[in-house]
C-alpha cells in the first residue's frame, strides 16, 4: 500500500507517542479492508507498539470474534454508532493492547442509500489504560470521492483521532 505523505507522518507519529507511553494499539477493520494496519506497520518498529488487527468484512466476523450483538447488526446495520463502538470494545478486549480503533462505512460505489450514502463511515476509539474502564468515542463521518479515496480518507481519520487520544493522556 502506498500512503501519502501525511498519513505515514499520522502513523510515525502516532508510534512515537505509543512508544512513550508503552501503549499498545489494534484496529477492527471493515471498510478499509486493512488499511489503517497497513498504514501503521508502514512506520520502521510498530511491532512494539501495533498488536494487530481484525479485518471484520462480514457481519459473521463482526459477531462471532468482536461480540458485535446480532440484534444491533440487524436493527442498525454495520455503518451504525452502535456496531462501530462494539467492534471496538471488542478488539480492545481480543487483544493486549490500551488503544483501538474500528471502522465501518460505505466505501462505495455501490452499497449506499439515502440514510447511509457512500462515503458514510462510522469511527469509534476505545481505550483503557491500567485500572481505567474502556472509554469509547464514535463519530460519524461523510468522505468525498471514489472508493480508494473514501479508504484512504478513513485511514487518515481513523490515525488523527488516535494521535488526538493518545496524547490527551499525559506520558
């Protein structure tokens, strides 16, 4: 995957910020497919700070490793606040990490409705640092271009907002 510019500077960033803090960060993943993990292993030592991620394209996967509950999938969809909070308290959960981000979204150029028009993307970060109850944030998103632009849009989100968190908590 090649990143621009500013994402990669997100990502090394971002390392740099875990690092001095001995955090560890994960992703759940849909619409991006991997992006946001493909973005941070880009930056020369993430394996001290990236534990992983879920790619959770099907709402089965989304289910059965995230806790995703089947009744908030089926009520509201995958692109939903209630789906993208729960994937990320899931991954939180899954692995051993202070940090996580999940995405959800309508990458297009199919796939949209009226409620939810291509370029609809859902973020959630979660965090729980020692003794700290897993804090979750969500915000909904509208990306402008075509499918790569609307990923790429995502990753960069996606980065900025855990930068922004990270570094709300003093080192």
């Amino acid at each position: 995957m090649t990143l621009d510019t500013d994402t990669h500077h997100l990502a090394r960033s971002l390392g740099e910020e875990l690092g001095r803090r001995e955090w560890h960060v994960t992703a759940a993943e849909s619409c991006t497919g991997g992006g946001i993990a493909a973005a941070i292993t880009s930056v020369a030592g993430a394996s001290n700070w990236f534990e992983g991620s879920v790619v959770s394209y099907a709402n089965r996967i989304k289910r059965d490793l995230l806790t995703v509950d089947g009744d908030d999938l089926a009520t509201f969809g995958a692109v939903s606040e209630p789906v993208v909070r729960q994937m990320a308290s899931g991954v939180l959960a899954l692995m051993d990490a202070q940090l996580a981000v999940a995405v959800s979204g309508v990458a297009g150029p199919d796939g949209g409705s009226d409620e939810k028009p291509v370029g609809t993307v859902w973020i959630a970060w979660a965090h729980s640092v020692g003794q700290e109850p897993v804090e979750i944030d969500a915000r909904r998103f509208h990306f402008n271009g075509d499918r790569a632009s609307v990923q790429a849009q995502t990753v960069a989100e996606a980065l900025r907002g855990m930068l922004a968190l990270v570094r709300a908590h003093p080192e």
